[in-house]
C-alpha cells in the first residue's frame, strides 16, 4: 500500500481531501458520492476523521476499511488518544493494519463535548499526541501525520512553547504535519518558517476548506482559533443574504489563498469537504490540479 509521503514526492502540487465517518445510511450515501466524485481526480490520499464533533468511531474503521479495499485512493484513518487505554489504541491501530491502511493521522483529540474543557488523560491512555506517534511507529510500517495549529493550540501559552512541542511531536517519528484551518496564507507561512527555523525538514501541509456559506466562514473562524481579519469579512459579510454571490466570492478567496500557498511551494493542498465533492472539483479545476484522465 503506498504511503501518503511517497504520494507527496515527486513534480508540483497536489490536493488530498478529509472526511468525517457517517452516522446511518443517508450520510453513509452522501459520503460514497464525495467520494466517488473525487476519486477520478487522483488526490495523494485520502483521510477520514475519528470522534471528532462527536462522531462515530466505528463508522471512522468502517468507512477506511471500504476505501482500502474498494477503491485507488491512498487511505489515512485519524486516530485520537480520546478516552482510549493504550490498550485499546494498539488494538485499533492494528486492527487499521489488518485491512491494508498504513497512513495514520497521530491527534490527541479535544475533551468530548466542549474543545475548550479541561483535558483529562485515561488513566490507562496518553496524554500527549507525540506518545501516540510513538506508539504508532512502534507498532509497525505506518506513514504518521501530526496536526499542527498555525495560530498556536488554543492551550499553548504562546507561539514559541507551540512551536517547541510541534516540533517534538514531529521528531518523535511524524512523517508530516497538515495545519489546522487559517484566513490568510502569509499566517501559514509563518508556520511553517517558525518549524523550518528549529532546524526541521518534515513538511507541513495547508489546512483549506472552501468558503460555500455564512456558516463554512464561521466553522473556519472557530476552527481556526483567530478572529478573521477585517478585509475578508468585508468581502464575504455584505454577501450573506445572496447566497450564490457568497459562494462565488468564497470559492474566488479560497483560489486566491492556495495560488498563494502554490507560488511558495507547498507540496500539497489539504481539504476539508464536509463530504461534499462540488466546492472541492471548483477550487482544483481552477488551480489547474485536474489529472487529464479525470
Ligand atoms: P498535541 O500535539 O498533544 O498538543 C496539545 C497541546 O499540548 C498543545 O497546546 C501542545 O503545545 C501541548 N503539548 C504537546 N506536547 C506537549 C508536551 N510534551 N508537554 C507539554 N505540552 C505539550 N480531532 C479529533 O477529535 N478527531 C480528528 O479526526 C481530528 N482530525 C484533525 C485533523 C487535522 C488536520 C487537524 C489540524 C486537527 C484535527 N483534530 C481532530 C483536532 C485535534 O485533535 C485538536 O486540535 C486537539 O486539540 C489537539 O490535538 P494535537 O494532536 O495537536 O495535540
């Protein structure tokens, strides 16, 4: 099975796309359409969340194992250390082995319920994602991604103290690291400068998701962790009662920033679909990403 870091070798950029597991049949449906709408396109890989905005886990090892086996694209299943015994997280990895995916997405994960409350360890679990890239490395063969906050983790006192822990997590064993969603590309640059100043050489991957709606803008607001700066929410604001002006608006900001992050030489965008295929295929085509044969 070929791993998301041979994926990333090689001539210009590419794209990858996340999903989130579905919770019945109809999601189930909504996803298998993303998916198969996005796989003529060659994306470097795919991955899948786990329990993240209370998701199902089980859907996460499903949906993996389906994409393992069904189709061409290169799966990375996300893994968090939430209310997890190590145990237990041995299990999962190798059981994310059994079925042929090899790329895995090392996260700590938020406390259930409230991303901002107190963090509490399983008493039997991990505390830290850099102990589950370990974990995970010393399991077997596997491809490890890392996450990484370009504004610095909510619970980082500062970017220095962020910067000092990512790049431990990354020395641990991590192949990569994609960034959590940001406004502007010139505050993912610095990220990724402040990593390449330690002396680390592991890639860090922008973080993108199409602006479509009101509510993408204030999901990449949240996410984000940084207010939005003033000029886009003059741009996109006065838009939100016409719904398709918005959207053009949006996916033109979202072009705008990757033909930034291209021109700097980022080896991969990315995306966050929301298991929809529509805004992802309109970004890419305008990037000129589309393989011929798709
Ligand atoms: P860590 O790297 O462990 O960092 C957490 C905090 O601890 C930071 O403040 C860090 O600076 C600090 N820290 C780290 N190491 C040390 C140390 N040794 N000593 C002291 N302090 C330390 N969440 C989900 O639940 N499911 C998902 O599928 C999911 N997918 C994601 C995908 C991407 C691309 C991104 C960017 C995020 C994703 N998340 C997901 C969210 C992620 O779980 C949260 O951002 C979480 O709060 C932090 O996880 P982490 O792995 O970065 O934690």
């Amino acid at each position: 099975m070929t791993s998301v870091i041979e994926r990333l070798r090689g001539d210009g950029p590419k794209f990858s796309i996340e999903f989130f597991p579905p919770r019945d049949a109809a999601d189930e449906a909504v996803l298998w359409k993303a998916i198969r709408e996005l796989e003529p396109y060659d994306p470097a890989y795919m991955s899948i969340t786990y329990g993240a905005g209370g998701s199902s886990r089980d859907g996460t090892i499903r949906s993996i194992a389906r994409v393992a086996t069904e189709t061409t694209l290169v799966p990375m299943a996300h893994l968090t250390a939430v209310n997890h015994t190590v145990a237990e997280l041995r299990n999962v990895i190798g059981w994310y082995a059994s079925v042929g995916v090899r790329n895995i997405l090392a996260l700590r994960g938020d406390p259930p319920g409230d991303v901002y409350g107190d963090w509490i360890p399983h008493p039997e679990g991990l505390t830290y994602a850099e102990e589950l890239v370990r974990l995970v490395r010393e399991l077997g063969d596997f491809c490890v991604g890392v996450s990484a906050s370009t504004y610095g983790h909510p619970r980082s006192p500062d970017l220095e103290t962020d910067t000092k822990y990512l790049v431990r997590k990354l020395r641990a064993g991590a192949d990569f690291a994609i960034a959590q969603l940001f406004h502007d590309a010139e505050d993912f640059l610095r990220l990724r400068d402040r990593v390449a100043a330690t002396g680390c050489d592991v890639p860090v991957l922008p973080g993108v998701m199409p602006l479509t709606t009101l509510r993408t803008l204030q999901t990449t607001i949240k996410l984000s962790g940084a207010p939005a700066p003033r000029k886009l929410l003059d741009r996109l604001e006065p838009l939100a009662d016409d719904p398709k002006a918005f959207r053009a608006a949006g996916i033109d900001v979202i072009t705008e920033l990757c033909e930034r992050l291209i021109a700097e030489g980022v080896p991969n965008l990315h995306f966050y679909t929301f298991n929809r295929s529509k805004a992802t295929r309109e970004v890419i085509a305008r990037l000129g990403l589309v393989p011929a044969r798709a």
